[in-house]
C-alpha cells in the first residue's frame, strides 16, 4: 500500500523514479556518511579502530537507512509537489528524468546534511557502527526529528494518515 505524506501527494512517476533508484541510492547514502565522517572528525585520515571500522564494514543492516531514505523522498516529493509534466525535447523519458533530478538532489541533500555532527553520529549508529536493535532506533528517531528540523518540517499523524507541513 502507497502511503502518501501529504493530501496531494500524487506524483506518481516520481514515487516510481525514487524506489527504483532506492538500493543504489543507499549505497551512495553510505558512501556520502563515510566522507562525512572523515571530513567531520577524522581530515588527516589517521587509522585508529573507529576509523577502520567504518571504511572496512559493508554488510550492515538497511531497514533503518530504508526509513531516512523514504523519508528524504517524501521530503523531495512535497517540495516538489507539481504533478504536471512539463514536455521534454531531449528524448527522455520523464521517468529519466525524475530519476535524475532525484538522484543529484538526493546526493546534495546527503552531502548539505553530512556537515552537521548529530546526522552523521545518528546515521553511523544504525548502519555502519550499528550495535543493538533500542541504540538503532534511538539513532533512528533522532535523525528523522533532525531531518524534519533541518528542512523545517512537522510531521502531524492523524486519523492513521501521516501529513507533511511547513513548521
């Protein structure tokens, strides 16, 4: 079932664009975090446990990368809410077009989110440093409330309907 984030919430091309781009896009979510983190806390790139632990850790569970990242896309989709196709004369598809518009918007959001040290510590305790399923969650509930306070958004639960609004 299609949960919309907001009453109109109906760009559905767009919605398609984002899940088929999703596991590439995760993979880039943590390549980003890696940058991040050494440009964050570690610039001479020193090897100490942390460090190494993070360049050399690739199988990590995704379920709560999934969240931050369907969450960035109903984000994108609400700023973006236009659901008029606008004509194309370069030969692509506004499925193409879609996927590329997200994924350059995706990297510049995750790259713009990577110099705050609450994202970063959030995002490394739920996929690469991950632990314990509560410090996950934890982690998890802090970078969305992060996420939304960054772009200046509440999320209003009503009536089993979630709705996206400017704060």
């Amino acid at each position: 079932m299609i949960q919309k984030l907001f009453p109109l919430d109906k760009n559905y091309i767009l919605r398609q664009a984002q899940s088929v781009l999703e596991e590439s896009l995760l993979d880039t979510m943590v390549f980003e975090l890696k940058k991040s983190y050494t440009q964050l806390y570690n610039p001479l790139m020193l090897m100490d446990e942390t460090f190494a632990t993070i360049l050399d850790t690739y199988e990590y569970p995704k379920d709560r990368l999934r969240m931050i990242y369907r969450q960035l896309c109903g984000i994108y989709r609400f700023k973006n809410r236009e659901n008029q196709l606008e004509l194309l004369f370069d030969g692509r598809t506004h499925f193409e077009k879609f996927q590329e518009d997200w994924s350059a918007q995706l990297i510049a959001w995750v790259h713009e989110l990577g110099y705050h040290e609450q994202y970063v510590k959030t995002m490394l305790r739920m996929t690469l440093l991950y632990d314990t399923e509560s410090r996950a969650e934890w982690a998890e509930n802090h970078c969305k409330f992060f996420i939304n306070q960054h772009f200046e958004l509440k999320i209003i639960k009503r009536k089993g309907e979630l709705r996206l609004k400017i704060a």
